[in-house]
C-alpha cells in the first residue's frame, strides 16, 4: 500500500469499495451487524471507525486488510478539540512492570513494601531465603523492584551501612547458573569463571567464598542482596535437573539456610515465585524447609490502594480525571472485588486512556474507547496488527509464537530470545514494541507481560493452533516408530484426512528420516490407489508379493503373527482412544461434535483420558443442535407452552421445531429477504416474523399459513414485540421510529418518536403500560404507550445498545450492546444498578429467565453466558456455536434456553441439567447428600445451608444461622440431623424434617473447619484452626473431650465405619488416629504439606489422604503403612469420597477438576472438567451413581460417574451421526457409530 492511498479516509474507501462489490448499505449492514444509519455516518465521516467496524467491513468486503490499514495505530481523543499538549511521560507503565526508576510512579503498595522490608529485615539475622508469591498479574515484580529496591537504597534494612549493600536483580533464564554467576562476579569484582568454579564445588564452599569475599566498594561488612525475580523460570525455561539442583542449593546456602544462629547469612536472597509453580518450589528440600519460615503471600489490591494506584499517579503528573472516571474503573474491576491478575490489564487501561487525553484530562470516553479494562489490551494488540502492511502480518504471528514456549501439559509462558535471531522482523518488532507489547532489554527481546497471553484472543487462537501442530508432529513421531515396529504394515500408514493433516503439521519441518520414511510412504499408497494405469500394475505387483510374503509367514509363525497383529490393533485402538478423547476436550464452539468424539474414543477402547472426556461432556448443558437453515439464524422464540422453537434466518424463513423431540415440524415461507425477529402472540395462536423485505407477517400456528402482513417502513426493521394483551405489536426501525399496530383492526396505532440514531430493540413491560426502546444512539428509553410520551432516557452505554428486556415483576430493566457490556437499571429510580462484563465483544441480545433470578446474553464472541442477577456474578458461559451469537432465549419453564448464530443453527441447553445454582450465588465451600435419596446439603460463603430436591434440581429449603462463611458439613447416618461447622467458631446442629436449628456447639477459638457424624450418629467430631479436634455428645449436646496433638489448624476429619477410629488431618501434615471411645491417640502417618481431605473406604481397611502437596496418599490400615501414592492433579486438593462399593475414588482441588481414581488401578484417574474455580468438596450419593462437586466458582455440579449411562444419555441427544458428519470427524475410523 502506498503512502498516499493509506491517507485516504476510512470513509471514503469503504464507500468505494461498497460501490465496486455492489453491496448496498443495508447489506453490508447485515453482514457486518452494525446499523445502517451508524455505517452511513462512518461513510460520512460524522464518527469515527472503531477497530470493530473495520475488522468487519474489511472481512465482508474482501479488503485484504486494506481496510484495518486506514484505522489510525493510536486514534485521536474523541473528546475535545485542543491539540493535546506534550506531557513529560507517562505515569502509567502500561503493561510492563514498574521499575527502580519508576518508583515516584508507584503508589497503593506502600504497606506491601513496608511488610516486604519487615520480613526481610528478620532474614538478616535468621538466615534463609524469603520467597514472595502472587499469582501472575499481582504486581510482584513491580513490588520487588519499584518498591523493595528503592526502599533498600534509602537504607530502609535497621543494619548499619544497608543503604550501600550491593544489590543484584535478575532472572534465572534458561541457564541460572551462568547467569548467578555472572551477576555474583559483576557484584564482588571476581571473574565469571572463578565464580563458576566455586558454584561447581558445591553450595556450601559458594556460600564461604561469598561470606569472605569483599563486595566490590562497599563498606566492610556489607551483605550481597540477591533478587531473584520470576524465580519459577528454574522450572519452565531451564531444561537441565542438574544446573536447576545447583542453582537451588548454592542460592539456600547463600542465604544461610542452616547456620546456627549465632552466625550471619552470607547474602539476602530474595525470591519472586509464581503462585501456580509455589508447587514446584516444594520439589526441592532445601526449599521446603527455608520457605516454612520465609514466604510473604502477595494479594489483591484493596479498593483504597487501587483508588490510590490510579489516582497519585496523575496527581503527580499534573493530570485531571474527569469526575466519575475512578469509580467507573473500580467497576469495571469487580464491586465485589477484582481478580488477583487485574493489575496488568488496569495499568494498560490507563496507559491507553493517557494516548487518548483530552489535554491534561484523561477522560470516561478517552478510556471508554481505549476498551477500558477488560478490553484495552486486546484492543490495543489488534490496533497494533492492523496499522500493519498486508504482508506483514504473517510475521506477527511467527514472532509472537517464538517467544512464546508452550509445555506438553500446562499453560504457555513467555520466552526470551536474543534479539540478533529476530532482526529480520524489523519494523513488525518495532511496532509491537511502540504498542507496549513486546519489550527489549538487555540484548533479548520478550512478551511484555503474560497478560497479553491472556488478554490477546488472536495471539490465544494462534498459540492454540501451534499447540495442534505440535500434536500432530508428536502423533506422526509414534505411529511411525509402530509402522517400523510392525515391518512396515501399510494397513498402519495414514490416508486421506489425516494424511492431509500429518502433511500440513510439519510441512515447515525437518523430519527425522524414520518419520519422512513413513510419510513418504503414505503419500507413495494414497498417489497410488489414486492412480491408474502403470501405477495401478506396480501397486497390484508390489501387493501380491505382499501377500506371498505374508503368506509365508503365516505358514511359519501363524499364531505368533496374530497374535502381534491384535497387539498392534489393541496398540493402535489404544491411541485412536486417546487421539479422539484429546481433540473432544480441545473443541471449541462444538459441544456436539466433542461428545460424538469422546463417545467414539469411549468405544474404541476405555482408557482414561476417554473416560475423562466422556464424563466431562457433562459439563456443557448441551441438549441438542437444531440444525437445518441455510444461513445465519438470528431470532428465536418459544412457544407459551414451551413446546415449540421458532427461528428466523437469513434464508428468508422461519421454522417450527418441536424441543422435546429436537426435530423441525414445520417452516413459514413468503419473506423475500432475510427474517431478524420473530414473536409468539401471549396465547400462542399466531406469530409475528420480522423481514428485511420492510414487512411484518402474521402466521397462524396451528395451520402455518400467513394470516395478515404489515407494512413496514422504508429502512430497515430491527424489532419485534408483543403487547402482554396480545393485542398490539411494536415494531423498531432504523429509520428511528417505533410502530405500534392493532394487530385485531389491522391499522397503525401511532408512533413514538424520539432516538437519534436507529431503534435496535423494544420490549414490552410485563403489565403492558410502558414500552423499552434501546438505540444506536447509546441511550435506553422508556415510553408511556398509552400517552405515546418518552418517560426516560437512561444513558450509560458508551456505544449502540441492541438488547433490551423487562424482568419478570417488571422492576429492573437490562439492557447490552456494542461495548460487550451489560447494564442493569432500576426502573423506579431510572438509574443504574450493575455493570456485568465478561464478554469479549457486542453483545447482541439479552433475556431473563421466568423467575427473574437469572440472565442470559448472547454475544459475538461466539458464546452465550448466564449470569446470576442477585450477586452479578456469571456462573457459566456457553459455547456451542462457531460465529457471532445472535440471540438468547428461554422456555417459559425456565431451565431451557435457546440460542441461535450466525453459523446456521439453533442450540438448546438445559441450564439444570447438572447445574445448581443458589441467588444470590455464592462460593460453595461443602456438600453432602443426604441418606436414603432425601436430597442433597451444600453451604458456603454467604453462611446459609441449603438443601436441594436432586430429581428436579430445585432448592427446597434455606437454614440461616452461622453468621460467617460455613465450611463443612455432615448428615448422621439416618439422615434426620445436620451439622455445620463455620468460620464463626461454632457447630451446629439441623433437624433435617422440620429445617430449624437444634443446636449451637462453641468451644473451638476460631474457625471450625470440620465435622463429622460417627457412623451410629452418637458422636459429633469437629476441628478447628485452634489446633484442636473435639468430640460431642449428639445427644446431650455436651462436650466429651478436646484432642490435642496437631501443631496447626485441623482442616478434615472422618469417622471409621465402625465408628471406632476417628482420623484427623492438619496443617502441620500429619493424619492423626483416635480412640473414638477411649478419646485417646492411637498413632500418626506422615505426609509432605497439609491434609486438607481424608476419606475410609466403606470397609474401612484403606484411608485416604490429600492436600498441599497434591498428591493422593492411600494407607493399608491392616497393617498401618503406606499402601500407594496417586499423582493426578497440579495443584492441592481440598476435598475426596470414595463410592458406596469402594470402587472408585473421587478426588477433588484447587486445580479446578476432579479425579475418578479406580483403586485396583491406581494410576489411572479420569478427570472431570467443567468448574472454572477450586472445587472444594465432592460426595457420592448413596447408589453411587451420582457425584456432586462444589466450587469457588459459585455452581454445584451433578455428575453420573458410570461411561456406559453417560455414553446413552449423549446418544440419546446426538442420535445416529451421519456418513458425512462422520467423515468429517472421524475420517479414518471405519463408520461403525456407537450411537445407532
């Protein structure tokens, strides 16, 4: 592109190129889903393009990027008209860590750095390295260099001289050892290869050295402070056991982990660890017993720090922020609290809305058009690569996947690479860096923070899609090692798509000749069964040889040669099953397609990870794909019964299915161009369809014949509704005017008229007197029908809003649009209630469930997500479709809801199916079902237990009480008394028939963290973080003995079957035994980190046991030893129950699964997936063919644990796949469906 066309204005080239394709406006509106008036104005230059918008435009008109190419790399202020004046810099780092030389900048971790100092004020004289962990985003290595460096340069450690101790900061990389040894020698004036020579002497002789050695010009008796910041690279980037060993060990002794007391460490070390690989700190003695004493926990900012974060800065830079701009911010992030990774995407956020000032004045729509914080940074990131040429792009996506390193299990991580080995991406490089992306220092270029890992979707798809290469080199690396290993059996070589894909997954490759061998040959048989002529002769010659030579062998070796043959196919059955039950787990956007492949990997062999994906499919609420329409579908409704679904597509018709029986039963035909909206009438007798042919058709039902047609107006029609009487319609336009008709008279009742852009959506008030409006002019607007006046204008989107809807009592309005926001109103006070972000784009349409506790949005991110009204929080998101998501809907029952695409389809989900959810909704903390099928008990957060009617998932009665989170409970074994146990230092008891308190125990000071029945129900144990375990008479309620023996908090406790034995597990990670009658200690087993979890199997001969180090312990407690060690999940468990039969073993933590262990293999765990926080408790029922977990994440998930069950339930909603479907998924699995 040429410099002058890149000067012509968006506008005017999007006019051009709409001209030259002979796109109308109205049907470049359609494609792009932005109003026709609003593209007119950006054609006229009266607003300005959004990244959105051009993105659109470009991919509708087949630009090829020439459109991106004209949106400005950083956009002009939209607010002002004053030149903006040069500021010195910026106050805001953006995403990029704050630095010694950023200090004034820092502010809201004053108190942090003052605790920081404390801690490591007592290292000098204690000795040890002290370890600061947050998780990623936290802000710890702006913490340790703009907050500790400085504070130890003002001499802020109470030792004389501290002010003029060396200090060394830096990062292990991928070779620590070098790298320690060249920041010691830089400090201390020694040579790299003496340092080095002394690091391979051992720790010990490293720490001597560096306790005699001077410390180049500083003061005698000065101390080495070593920083060692993004401390976990030793695990992620550092490939070597030995240099890791070295590099652990010498920086212990260097910090005089060990010494006698009276002897001072050689050096302070510091270390900065990421909270998710704290872990793999444990790995490494030296580690674990300096870090016992010497870890400072880093977490969330509080609303004042934040406040101060966001507001010294600019004070301090001159800035002014417009009144409103803090608390719109502090919202954004969460009114509840924000997530301990907000830090980078609100230093971003700032930093983008600085670019956009209005003079000295950062502003609510310079930040609002930044994307603020949930979406400054991705906006930011696609600015960036737009402003690119054409032919740049390409690069992009191979730089940014070269720092980045992406390990076979786990999250990506960011990488550095020199910069000499990127010098050919130039000004791709340049620009990333001018965008705070990338960052170069120090010879090595890296990914700024790992928050663009996060926050970037493109670069998220692109290190997604490279992770699937890598699995196809990793699949070809073993069938080829199985072809060689099986004399070349051409029955082993790959075909059609997989050799497709085996060929584009390493086509950029250098192959080991093993594999090229096997490759080679596939495509050498695949050219050849293609072929003809010579090519079919050679083929039919080289076979019979084949076949002779098999033959043979046969003859010689016949039942050794079967015999390796069916190993071969086990082999490869073996694979296929892992193969298919990785890709269901990976699918995006198709929850059908992901259970038809786990089905499959299920029935070609039942390992692990297909029982893994199998179970899992449960998790999606996916009840069927109605499928069927020739283009995008963009309405949907229910009938008043619930029995039907009509959609509205671009296909120009609208379709009748039946919802239980997932099957269309009839369509409506006479629309001459696409159909947006569609509306059953109150009785369910006609329905309303809405076309861009300007007309709107009334269908009778019954005989699905058109009935009436009103006429439209002369731009394009947006909305649909009906008045609750069934009498009247409204209708929306974009010509900026509502229609309202009598639909029984066939005449136009008046208009109502008043937005300045065009009307995108309308909704009726559940008593039919006032009318909501939503428009492309930003506002949400109420109209009294019958005086056909505007009420109120309610303001606060900052960009078109396109769904509006009443809650069922008519009380709160929500309303979403352009800015991926939802807002909820307050009818009475006409002002605004919640901001509920989460989407990652428009959001299209918005609906309310019957019972007006919950919402659903529908977005073009792809997803649909539901939200909990009371608490605002968004308990799952939905991801069946594979383009924009039109519209949400729910049956009128209530836990069925609808939602359609631009993809072509229709999806339902049943939202309670597997789902319990209390409102408010709240962390649940435990779980337990009640005895003989009662029911189910849950508690968390907010302090309530609540019991649940299991057959029809509804909540049956709330017991209030405790007065602080509750964090256990128990059901007695004839399930007529509850127990609680809570962080207000009591249990209690509930009489389970008539739902009131029986009892309050108090004796534990503090927490109580555990109760437990015996199983004849005359005991109660709890323990608490007092250190103690107790026992209680049920029956007197009366204290019968205190248990001593725990050096911390006791965290789990269980009773024996035979009620003879109580165990407890602690803190202080030991299982302890009791005499449950004598109240006496019989014993204690051992385990690295704390029990959080313990379980007896059913006869009582095993006991489990879990926690910190998330490992899974099974005691023989025949003989009293250790009986097995299960590894499984990546961080601590919380929480296990064996089934009725002691069968299974169900484990669950903070890794947000859950394990199904079987306990004669105890290596072999199927994981659940689906919570998207810390599962906290788990419970079979008493079939045990239920289990429940509960989470952080607010939800209580059902799960049936049989694949047999489960795989019927998937068939019943997939039925028998097609050939075609099953060759587009299976391409070379012989068409043998288990769902016939």
């Amino acid at each position: 592109m040429t410099e002058s066309t890149a000067r012509v204005p968006f506008g005017s080239e999007l006019r051009r190129l709409r001209a030259q394709r002979g796109v109308s406006l109205a049907g470049l509106s359609r494609l792009v889903h932005y109003s026709k008036g609003y593209l007119s104005k950006i054609e006229n230059g009266d607003k300005p393009v959004t990244m959105d918008v051009a993105r659109r435009c470009d991919a509708a008109l087949g630009a090829g990027g020439s459109l991106l190419a004209l949106v400005d790399v950083v956009p002009r202020p939209r607010v002002g008209d004053r030149p903006v004046p040069p500021v010195d810099a910026c106050p805001y780092r953006g995403l990029a860590p704050y630095g010694a030389a950023d200090a004034r900048w820092f502010f809201g971790r004053e108190r942090a750095t003052a605790t920081l100092v404390a801690r490591l004020a007592d290292r000098v004289q204690r000795g040890g390295p002290l370890a600061v962990v947050a998780p990623s985003g936290a802000g710890k290595t702006s913490l340790l260099h703009a907050g500790l460096l400085p504070a130890l340069t003002r001499g802020s450690l109470p030792a004389p001289g501290s002010a003029e101790w060396p200090v060394v900061a830096f990062t292990p990389t991928a070779h620590p050892v070098t790298e320690l040894a060249g920041r010691v020698a830089e400090a201390t004036g020694s040579s790299v290869p003496d340092v080095l020579a002394e690091l391979a002497a051992g720790p010990q002789r490293f720490a001597a050295v560096l306790r005699d050695r001077p410390t180049g010009p500083a003061p005698a008796g000065s101390r080495l402070v070593l920083v060692v910041d993004q401390f976990e690279e030793v695990f992620t980037l550092c490939a070597d056991d030995g240099a890791r060993r070295t590099f652990v060990t010498s920086l212990c002794a260097a910090a005089g982990t060990g010494i006698s007391r009276h002897d001072d460490p050689p050096a302070l070390v510091v270390l900065g660890v990421r909270a998710d690989h704290y872990a793999s700190c444990l790995a490494h003695p030296p580690l674990v017993a300096a870090l016992q004493q010497g870890h400072l926990p880093l977490g969330p900012m509080s609303t004042a720090e934040l406040r101060s974060a966001i507001v010294e800065p600019a004070r301090l830079a001159g800035l002014e922020l417009e009144p409103g701009l803090v608390e719109l911010i502090l919202a954004d992030l969460g009114e509840d609290g924000h997530p301990p990774d907000a830090l980078p995407p609100l230093s971003h956020a700032l930093w983008a809305s600085w670019q956009r000032r209005d003079g000295r004045r950062l502003t609510m729509a310079g930040y609002q058009d930044a994307g603020g914080v949930p979406g400054a940074l991705a906006s930011t990131a696609e600015t960036a690569y737009a402003g690119l040429a054409t032919a740049e792009r390409p690069l992009v996506r191979e730089l940014m996947t070269q720092l980045v390193a992406v390990p076979e299990d786990g999250d990506p991580v960011r990488r550095r690479v020199p910069r000499g080995d990127l010098e050919r991406f130039g000004g791709v490089l340049a620009a990333l860096v001018s965008a705070g992306l990338v960052t170069v220092s120090g010879g090595e270029v890296e990914i700024t923070h790992d928050a663009v890992l996060r926050g970037w979707p493109r670069l998220r798809d692109w290190i997604e899609d490279d992770r699937a290469g890598r699995l196809a080199r990793r699949r070809l690396a073993r069938d080829a090692v199985e072809w060689h290993a099986h004399g070349r059996d051409p029955d082993l070589l790959y075909r059609g798509a997989r050799l497709a894909t085996a060929r584009e997954g390493t086509a950029a490759d250098v192959l080991p000749p093993a594999e090229r061998e096997f490759l080679d040959a596939s495509l050498r048989r695949e050219r050849g069964w293609r072929g003809g002529g010579q090519g079919r002769d050679r083929l039919w010659r080289r076979l019979v040889a084949a076949l002779a030579t098999l033959l043979v062998l046969a003859l010689l070796a016949g039942a050794l040669a079967l015999r390796h043959r069916q190993r071969a196919l086990d082999q490869r059955r073996l694979a296929l099953s892992g193969e298919l039950a990785a890709e269901a787990s990976m699918l995006a956007g198709q929850p059908d397609a992901a259970m038809l492949l786990a089905v499959e990997a299920y029935h070609q062999a039942p390992t692990r990870e297909a029982r893994g994906a199998l179970l899992s499919t449960q998790a999606r609420l996916f009840a069927g794909r109605l499928a069927g329409h020739q283009g995008p579908v963009y309405g949907a409704a229910f009938s008043p019964d619930g029995g039907l679904l009509a959609t509205a597509s671009a296909d120009h018709t609208v379709r009748l299915w039946d919802v239980v029986q997932r099957r269309q039963v009839g369509d409506f035909t006479g629309h001459t161009d696409a159909v947006v909206g569609v509306a059953f009438s109150p009785d369910g007798h006609l329905l309303a369809s809405l076309g861009a042919d300007h007309t709107v058709r009334l269908w009778e039902v019954a005989s699905r014949r058109q009935v009436d047609t009103l006429p439209g107006a002369a731009s394009r029609m947006t909305g649909v509704a009906w008045r609750p009487d069934g009498r009247a319609l409204a209708v929306s336009g974009e010509d900026r005017v509502v229609r309202l008709w009598d639909v029984t008279a066939h005449r136009l009742l008046g208009a109502l008229v008043g937005h300045a852009d065009a009307v995108e959506a309308v909704a009726w008030s559940p008593d039919g007197r006032t009318l909501a409006t939503a428009g492309a002019d930003r506002t949400v607007r109420l109209w009294d029908v019958a005086g056909r006046g505007e009420i109120a204008s309610l303001v606060g989107h900052p960009a078109a809003v396109y769904g509006v809807a009443w809650s069922p009592d008519g009380r709160t309005l929500a309303s979403a649009g352009g800015d991926g926001a939802v807002r909820l109103w307050d009818v009475a006070t006409r002002t605004p209630l919640a901001n509920l972000t989460g989407h990652t784009g428009t959001v299209w349409s918005v609906a309310w469930s019957p019972d007006g506790t919950t919402l659903a949005t529908a977005g073009d991110d792809q997803t649909a997500r539901v939200w909990d009204v009371a608490s605002r929080h968004q308990l799952v998101t939905l991801a069946g479709h594979t383009s924009a998501v039109h519209m949400a809907a729910f049956a009128p029952d209530g836990p069925l809801l609808a939602t359609t695409s631009s993809d072509g389809t229709a999806v339902l989900w049943d939202l309670r199916a597997s789902l319990l959810v209390a409102h408010p909704s709240s962390a649940v903390f435990a779980a337990t079902f009640l005895p003989g099928g009662r029911g189910l008990a849950t508690a968390g957060d907010d302090g309530a237990l609540r019991l649940w009617n299991v057959t029809d998932r509804r909540q049956a009665a709330v017991l209030i009480g405790h007065t602080a989170p509750v964090r256990a409970v128990s059901a007695s074994g004839d399930g007529r008394l509850l127990a609680s146990a809570g962080d207000d230092g009591t249990a209690r008891l509930w009489d389970v028939a008539s739902r009131a308190p029986v009892a309050t125990l108090t004796g534990h000071a503090g927490p109580v963290r555990a109760v437990a029945f015996s199983p004849d129900g005359r005991l109660l144990a709890t323990g608490g973080d007092d250190g103690t375990a107790r026992l209680w008479d049920v029956a007197t309620h009366r204290l019968l003995a205190t248990l001593t023996g725990h050096a911390g908090p006791v965290y789990a406790a269980a009773f024996s079957p035979d009620g003879e034995t109580l165990a407890t597990g602690g803190q202080d990670g030991t299982v302890r035994l009791w005499d449950a009658e004598g109240r006496r200690e019989l014993g204690a087993l051992g385990r690295p980190g704390a029990v959080r979890a313990i379980a007896w199997s059913p006869e009582g001969d095993l006991l489990a046991s879990a926690g910190d180090d998330r490992a899974i312990t099974l005691w023989d407690m025949v003989r009293q030893r250790r009986l097995a060690t299960l590894v499984g999940h990546s961080a601590p468990v919380y929480a296990m129950a064996f089934s009725p039969n002691g069968h299974l073993l169900a484990t669950a933590g903070a890794d947000r699964t859950a394990n199904l262990w079987r306990i004669t293999r105890h290596r072999e765990p199927a994981t659940l997936t689906g919570h998207t926080g810390p599962i906290r408790a788990v419970a079979f029922d008493s079939t045990g063919s239920m289990l429940v977990t509960a989470s952080e994440d607010d939800t209580i998930r059902l799960w049936d644990p049989s694949p047999e069950r489960v795989t019927t339930w998937a068939c019943r909603i997939l039925g028998r796949p097609d050939r075609a479907r099953w060759d587009q998924l299976l391409p070379d699995v012989p068409y043998q469906p288990a769902c016939g």
